[in-house]
C-alpha cells in the first residue's frame, strides 16, 4: 500500500506524533530498524544543494531497506527541458516512486510537488519557509542534553529572516514549552520573522549568560543580493568567539544546522569546545528521519 501522509510543515505532526517520533528515534539508537521500507521506492529530489539532509534521508531509507533513487537538478527535465514542477511528480508517482523528499528554493514548491504527487511527500527545505525534519531533530537533539525543555531558554543567532530552519525549529520548541529568543540585527530580525510568543533581542553579550542553549545560524547569501550589513559589524556583533564564549554557562549546548562558516557566525575555538554538540546533532538527524520514515509509511 502506497503512504499518503505529507509532512510539509511541523504543525502537520501533532504533538503525540512526534513524541512518539522521538521514542523510536531513541529505540533505533539502541538497535538495528526494522526493515519497513523494503519493497518501496523514496526519491530525494533537491533543487537545491544539500550535504547533511540529503545523505541524511538516504541514510535513513537505507536503513530501512528501501529503494534510493537520488535527482539532482542536472539531471532534471524541468531545469533544462521547461517540465513543469506537477508534471514531474506526476510522472515520478507513474514511476512507481512512493515516498518523495524534495527541496527547492522557492516558498511552497514541494507543497506544489506534493499536491500532484499523491503519495508521501517529505519537505527537505522550501525556500525560507520551512524544514520540518531539521525541527525534528534539533528539538530531539535539547530534549537529550537538557531534559524537560518547559521554560529553557534557547536562542537563535543571526540571520533569522532567511532561515527556514529558525522557522520551523522554533514553533516545535515552542510546542515542548521552551522559552525561545532570538538574537541578531534589525535587517536580519523583526516581529514579522519570528511565530508569536518568540522574544527578539539584539544584544548578544547580554543574552550569552542566561541562555541553557545556543543555535547558530548561517548567513544565507544565496536568499539575497547584497550584505545588507557591513560583514566586520556583523562579526563584531554576532559571531561566537572565545570571548563570548566564557559568557556562555558550562554545560550550554551549542547547535548549528550546518553547514558552518568559519570566521563567519563561529570562530575554530567552537568546533573543539565540549558544549559544540553539532556531531550529535547530524547523528540525531538520521535516527529522527528513519523514525519519521517508518512512522509515515506504517503508522502512529
Ligand atoms: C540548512 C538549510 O538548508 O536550510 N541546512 C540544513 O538543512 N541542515 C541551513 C543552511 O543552509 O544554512
């Protein structure tokens, strides 16, 4: 039987789903998954490129014993040959493709791709707008290190505005009751950015000793033309560095969804610090989608 449930924004799990996500994600870290996809075919279509979410997926379907196909956009009629994006859904559904995972730069693509799809259909990315998987496994990631997230403090730093993973982060943690801000300039951060009940602050330092957890972001230049601030007043301003690194409490995790910059958002010192949890984070990212993946297809 071919699966029908998307998973195109966080909200689309509710929150007994994911709680239940999680307690496989945790089960499959103790022992081999089942094979549950064996028989079926995932696609992983990105329009956009991808390291970490695209082996991710592939890791994830692998270790449930289905088939991978992967696209990338050269390989893809519609970059070259003027497809239209429902049409390839179509004809990958035709196929005999169950399980789609896209990604694409434009806000509301895969829920196009999804709509002509009729299947399952994971969103991997979708322009600013939304990375449900990588919500997933970040709250999983601060539910391991620091327990009950009711009223933890954890920050978001950076470029909030472009950051489809800051969106959708966000509203989960919200949802397991975290007290979540986020920190950077007014051209990277207003009201509009943020869901409701999400404090926005400016001033890095001060925030630094109150925080139970930190996630980095990238500056995501490839969503706009031109730095909109001077690049050495960002730094000055927003990048992790040793020194603001002693402000940060002892056991404060630190995130980053990857890929990071070095000399940009965080200095080298990070990467060898015991609050960096980053390799953790990616490891947790393959048990939440191989969770995800055997939940979509068999059930809650
Ligand atoms: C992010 C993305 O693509 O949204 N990376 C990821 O999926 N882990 C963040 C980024 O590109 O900066």
């Amino acid at each position: 039987m071919t699966p029908t449930r998307n998973f195109l924004d966080i909200d689309d799990l509710n929150n007994d789903e994911v709680d239940s996500v999680f307690a496989l994600a945790r089960e499959f870290a103790q022992r081999p998954a089942p094979r549950s996809l064996e028989g079926f075919f995932c696609a992983n279509l990105f329009f956009e490129q991808s390291t970490r979410t695209h082996v991710s997926f592939q890791c994830a379907q692998m270790r449930l014993g289905g088939n991978v196909i992967n696209l990338s956009p050269a390989q893809l009629s519609l970059a070259t040959k003027g497809e239209r994006l429902d049409d390839t859904a179509v004809t990958l559904r035709a196929l005999g493709v169950d399980i789609l995972v896209a990604r694409h730069p434009l806000v509301g693509a895969v829920g196009e791709l999804a709509a002509a799809f009729e299947g399952c259909t994971i969103n991997a990315g979708d322009g600013t707008n939304a990375h449900p998987t990588q919500a997933l496994l970040d709250t999983f990631t601060l539910r391991d290190l620091l327990g009950d997230l009711r009223g933890a403090a954890v920050a978001f730093v950076g470029d909030i505005r472009h950051s489809r993973v800051a969106h959708s982060s966000m509203r989960l943690l919200r949802r397991y009751g975290a007290r979540v801000r986020a920190i950077g300039p007014e051209c990277f951060l207003e009201r509009g950015d943020v869901p409701e009940g999400v404090e926005i602050e400016r001033d890095f330092d001060a925030a630094l000793p109150t925080l139970d957890a930190l996630i980095m972001l990238r500056v995501q230049r490839e969503r706009f033309e031109k730095m909109p601030i001077d690049d050495a007043r960002y730094i000055a301003t927003y990048r992790l560095d040793a020194e603001r690194l002693a402000l940060l409490g002892p056991r404060a995790p630190i995130l980053h969804p990857g890929p990071y910059n070095r000399g940009v958002e965080i200095v080298d010192d990070v990467t060898l610090d015991a609050r960096w949890r980053y390799r953790e984070q990616v490891r947790n990212g393959v048990l939440v989608r191989t969770a995800l993946l055997h939940r979509l297809v068999h059930g809650w």
